[in-house]
C-alpha cells in the first residue's frame, strides 16, 4: 500500500471501530510495514478482526499485520497444508520444501481448485447439481510402479 492507502484504511478504522488519531508519524510507519500489502487485503483483516468473538478495542500494527498473515494463509501451519495439498495436485514438484510459501500463481490456483471444491460441495448438499461436472484438481497420490 502507499501512503494515501494506508491514510484511509486508518480513516476508516478510526471512523468505524477505535477512534483513533492519525498523526503523520502513524502513517509514515503503517506505510513501511504495510508496503507489500493489498489495501482490500488490509482493509478485510481490519474487519475480520473486529468481527472476532473479543477482538482488542485498538486495533496496533502488530496484530493487524498478523491478522493479514492469518487471512493470507502466511502462517507456518497454513504454509505446511498448502505445500501439502499443491504438492497432492502436482501444482509443486516433490522436493518443493513444507515450509517455504508457494509462488503466487501456485497459491492463487490452488486457491481457485479450493473455491471450485467449495462451490460443487454446496451444490451437491443444496441439491441444485443438474449434471455431474468434472473438477480438474491435479494429479492425487503417488504414481504405482506398473
């Protein structure tokens, strides 16, 4: 995000949930910090953490930029189960190591096959499927020596 960016997303946390003042100082640092972040990005992990059952009252730029990984599945344990599932559906090759985050095509189109899985799975259970639709999802297992 730029600077004017992160001088709304404080505008409207301010606004809408803690009151807080915007000095420039604020911005200049939330600016550093929050540079490779995507303002709707951002703006999400703002409402996400408000919507929390006992969000904190003020909302710092430690908790937000943890939220924002939690959101963005930047997480250690996430970052395991997506390695996991690319490499499941041959997005990754085998070597590619469990800790270390997938590319942003890779990540992107696994999210899509997720979205997809989602979708087909709420249709099935609304009983709204016409017909069967085929869901390409990669190549699952390991193949068996013939």
């Amino acid at each position: 995000m730029n600077e004017p960016e992160v001088r709304r997303l404080l505008g409207y946390i301010s606004a809408g949930y803690d009151n807080r003042q915007l000095s420039a100082a604020t911005a200049t640092v939330w600016t550093e910090e929050l540079g490779d972040v995507e303002f709707e990005v951002a703006k999400q992990a703002v409402r996400n953490h408000f919507r929390k059952p006992s969000p904190r009252a003020y909302l710092s730029l430690d908790v937000l930029l943890e939220q924002v990984r939690v959101d963005t599945r930047q997480t250690p344990s996430a970052i395991e189960e997506d390695v996991r599932s690319a490499k499941a559906r041959g997005f990754v090759e085998p070597s590619w190591p469990a800790r270390q985050p997938l590319p942003r095509p890779v990540a992107a189109r696994l999210a899509a096959a997720r979205l997809d899985f989602a979708l087909a799975a709420e249709a099935i259970e609304a009983g709204v499927v016409e017909r069967p639709r085929a869901l390409d999802v990669g190549t699952i297992g390991r193949d068996v020596p013939g």
